[in-house]
C-alpha cells in the first residue's frame, strides 16, 4: 500500500501534534498525514499564557480520530516508520507501507538512556508503560535507587513513600540539572518538614490551588505491543500516581554525591567480588536482586534501580542517509533556524533535534515539553513558508528560555540563564529565601539581570522576563531588587 500526504510528520509527542495543528491552521488545504508508533497522541490543552514567553498546559492522550476530526485535512496513521529515503522522498513503514511527502517534518522524540540495556533490574521512565511498570515494581520494593540528576529523579525523590531511596548524582549537588545547591537544600528541607508535619504520610500539604500542567493517563488500547517507544511523558507525570513502596511509614532519602554508577552485580557476584560494603548498612542477610557498586567505592544492594540519565534522540530510521555532520554531538538531527535538517525537505522538531543557530544571549535549548510544544508549531510556520517561498523570522519564544514546572509541591519558574550558563564565573547571585515558602535567586552580570529561578508564588515572572528580555538597567537597584518591600514593577511602567 502507498499514500502520501503533502505534508508528513513522523511522531505523535507534542512536537508532532503541535507541529500537524499549525499547518492546519496556517494553511489548511494542505493534507498531512502524521505517523505515530504510540496509538494515542499527546495534545496540549487549556494553554494558559503566563507571560509573554511563558506557558502553561495541560497534556492530555487523545485518539487519533479526536485529533482528526479537529484538524480537515489531517490524517493520522499508526505505524513505525523504519526508514526513510530522502531522494526519492519516501518513508517506509516497518509494516511496509509507504508514504510519499513533498515536506517532512521528524519528531520522533528520544529514548531513555539506561544505565544497563536489557537489565531485568533496570528500568527507564518514558511514556505510561514504563510508569505502570515502575509502579507495580515499586510496591514490592524496600529500597530502590534513582540514577540521574534531571526532573525525573527530582521528581521522584519529591513523590515516592513507604521506601528507602538512594539517589546517585554525578553532580555536587541534587536536582542540578534545573535549580541550584541552594535551592536543592530548600526542596530537601522542606521534603524533611513536610514529612514530619504528616503522619498519615500524605503529601497534600499544600493548601494554595496547586498550578499544574497534568499530564492524564488514558489506557492505551491493548495491540500497543507493536511498538517499542511512545512518547515522553509530560509535566507532572508524577502528581497523580501513587508512588509508594513496601516499607510501611518508612522513608528515607540517602544521597550519593558526585558519583556514578560503575558496576550492576548479582548476589553472587557481589559475593564473589570480595567487597563488603554493601553490608554496612545492616543488611547482610538480605539477597537484593542488584547489587550497585558506584564510582566512590560504595556498593549498594537494592531491589531495582530506575535510571533517569537523558534521553537518546530515537533517529535509528534516519541514521543510514544522515552524513556524520548532520547529527550533533548530544546524538541530535541537526537542525538551523528554519528547523531544517540537512536533508533537503526535511525539518524536525522537539527532542529529536538539536537546534544549531547562534541563540539569542537568554535562550538554550533544553529537552522539555514547553520547547517540543514551541518548535513543533514552528517548524510549521517554516514549512508552510517554504511551501509558499515566503521568508521568516525566528519566533519570539526563541528571545529568552522560560519554563514552568512543579518540584516538591512548589511552582518553579526558570527564566533566562537561569543557573548562570555561559556566563563563566563573573556573575553576582542575588537570593531571598523564606523556608518552606519561596526560594528566589537572580543572577546579575553588567547591571542586568540575566536568569533568575523563582520557587514558590513568588508573582515575580513578568517583571523579571520584562528587566531580562529589555536589558534593563537595574544597577541602582542594587539588592534591593528581591526586596519585597520596593515595588519594581512601578519604576518601569
Ligand atoms: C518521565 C519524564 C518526565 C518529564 N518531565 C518533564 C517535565 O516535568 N517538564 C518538561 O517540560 N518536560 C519533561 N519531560 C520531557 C518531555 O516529556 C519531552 O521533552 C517531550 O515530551 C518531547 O516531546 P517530543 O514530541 O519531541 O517527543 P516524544 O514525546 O518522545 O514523542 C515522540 C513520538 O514519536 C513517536 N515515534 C518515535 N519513533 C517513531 C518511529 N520510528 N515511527 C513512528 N513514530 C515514532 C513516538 O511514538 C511518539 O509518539 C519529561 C520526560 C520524561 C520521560
Ligand atoms: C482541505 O483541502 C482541500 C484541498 O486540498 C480544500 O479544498 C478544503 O477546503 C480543505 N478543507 C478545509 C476544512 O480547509
């Protein structure tokens, strides 16, 4: 069987949806069809701007036909695509079938990388499958371990009950891959409080309304096994599942700084290596199923370990016709400031890709749901120009990096070089912290604000997107800038 579409779009994650409903907007007579490997897409909904680089969504799993019936001249196909022919422009799906495209747009997302493929007691946190995987792994476990230092482990760490936790980070501090030192001792504090204010071990401390993009969980429908990636999992995909593990009452966080995991042994193997040091902790007679030895020497025995290290772009299709330099170093499909690839026709999007342009002096890229979401429905607005010979210019969005998300029950807002990337070590930090509360730091350079990480309902965003993207001169603000008390807003209006 053969089909075409003018527009195909591998991938049914946020970027591809995103990426389908702007070309149906902007230029609706086209017909599209979209590839996805998972049978339910992911669809951003109830968006809520926050400021003008800022939002916030929902996301929720939805049929094809829903996305269909939306969008006209869309079509949405499930299937693997299993390799892809740039000449001819063609791809071909593992099935066989085939779909021709005078435009392609690839966002196929990325996979976890594990720490050990194949390990029966490894598992990596994708999409819904791996969650009710970990889940149901969870309830029979005492201890478990998280490897990585990204938003899943904090997450994690954030959410899981009723278990002993060892968290292993190559970094000096938890959670680095989002907020600071600082602001990971104000999260494992107030991990600390919240649990000694709840006996009945229920994390509902927090009365405000909780502002959250969830992610709602659909059951997939049962031929799903075809496949072997669905998309990433959104925002908060922690907050309505319970995470919680046999020992009753008991929670302990053990964190293992500036290591890694070296080694997955058996018991026996832990037996036979001659190391004792998983024995330190009392539990010499226990058979863990894994035994990790780490990089600083110590050997930890547990029931599984979750490995929560990035993800790998899935480019596996496309590898055979990419030219080495078409790929970045972070495994990446290269793409410049129209989001095309080196192929010719062929754009991509979200996590798959790695964008290439010179930034603007605020912006990154970061593999998150809010990017995925913007260059999907970017990439659009480049094909549809390059479909009507039209110039373009970089969307607005691509003037600051801004994300919202949700760590230990609190609002975290990221703004600019908001941990003080590329500035080298010349920068002066401005922090206000009520404990419990909020947890605010600015990062200043030149008199100019350049990044600054908000925790709490702190009511600050707009005012600072506005000092960062305007280069403001704050200079003679001096600290009074986090001074609750001197209005910043009105000096500007
Ligand atoms: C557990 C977890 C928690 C996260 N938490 C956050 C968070 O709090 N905040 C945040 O901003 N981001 C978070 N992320 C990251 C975020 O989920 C991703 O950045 C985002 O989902 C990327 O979207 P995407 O559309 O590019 O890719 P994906 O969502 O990965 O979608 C890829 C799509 O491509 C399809 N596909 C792949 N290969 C093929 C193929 N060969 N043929 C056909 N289809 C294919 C898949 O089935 C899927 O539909 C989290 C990720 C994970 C895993
Ligand atoms: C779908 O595309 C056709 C042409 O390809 C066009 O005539 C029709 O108006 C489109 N439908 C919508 C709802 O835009």
């Amino acid at each position: 069987m053969s089909a075409s579409g003018e527009c195909l779009i591998i991938g049914g994650g946020i970027a591809g949806v995103s990426c389908a409903e702007t070309l149906s907007i902007l230029q609706p007579s086209l017909r599209t069809v979209l590839i996805s490997a998972s049978s339910l897409v992911k669809v951003a909904t109830g968006v809520r701007q926050l400021t003008k680089t800022l939002d916030e969504f929902d996301v929720e799993e939805r049929p094809f036909d829903w996305v269909e019936s939306r969008n006209a001249n869309l079509s949405v196909v499930w299937g693997e695509v299993a390799s892809l022919n740039p000449e001819e422009h063609v791809v071909v799906l593992r099935d066989g079938r085939r779909f021709t495209y005078k435009l392609l747009c690839i966002c196929s997302g990325g996979k976890p990388k594990l720490i050990a493929n194949d390990h029966p007691s490894v598992i990596g946190i994708r999409d819904t499958e791996s969650v009710k995987e970990f889940i149901s792994k969870l309830g029979d476990a005492r201890r478990v371990m998280i490897v990585g230092n990204g938003g899943i482990a904090t997450e994690m760490a954030s959410e899981l009950k009723d278990v002993e936790l060892i968290w292993v980070v190559k970094d000096d501090s938890v959670s680095a891959t989002f907020v600071d030192a600082g602001a990971a001792q104000f999260f494992l504090s107030s991990r600390r409080t919240r649990k000694e204010n709840n006996s009945d071990h229920s994390n509902t401390n927090d009365d405000k309304p909780k502002v959250s993009k969830r992610l709602k969980y659909t059951e997939v429908h049962p031929c799903r096994s075809m496949t072997t990636h669905g998309s990433a999992l959104g925002p908060d995909w922690a907050a309505d599942i319970l995470m919680k593990g046999k020992s009753n009452g008991k929670y302990d966080l053990n964190i293992q700084y500036s290591c890694e995991v070296q080694a997955l042994m058996t018991h026996e193997e832990y037996l036979s290596s001659g190391d004792k040091s998983a024995d330190e902790d009392g539990t010499k007679e226990v058979r863990w199923p894994v035994y990790a030895k780490l990089t600083n020497g110590k050997t930890f025995g547990c029931d599984f370990v979750v490995s929560a290290t990035g993800v790998t772009p899935n480019l596996d299709f496309a590898r055979s016709v990419l030219p080495v330099d078409g790929i970045a170093v972070d495994g990446g499909m290269k793409v410049d400031e129209r989001m095309e690839t080196c192929l010719r026709d062929v754009f991509a999007a979200g996590d798959v890709c790695t964008t290439m342009w010179e930034p603007a002096p605020h912006w990154m890229q970061m593999r998150l749901w809010s990017q995925a979401r913007q260059m999907g429905s970017y990439a659009a607005k480049c094909m549809v120009a390059k479909w009507n010979n039209e110039e373009i210019t970089l969307d607005f969005g691509f003037e600051m990096f801004s994300h919202a998300t949700r760590f230990f029950g609190f609002k975290v807002i990221l703004l600019g070089l908001f941990n003080g990337q590329r500035l080298g070590k010349e920068y002066e930090i401005l922090l206000r912290m009520n404990k419990g509360e909020e947890y605010i730091k600015a990062i200043v350079k030149d008199g100019r604000l350049q990044g600054a990480i908000l925790i709490g309902e702190t009511d600050l965003e707009e005012t600072f997107e506005n000092l960062i993207l305007n280069r403001i001169d704050i200079s003679r603000f001096g600290e009074d800038l986090l001074n609750p008390d001197v209005d910043i807003e009105d000096y500007f209006d």
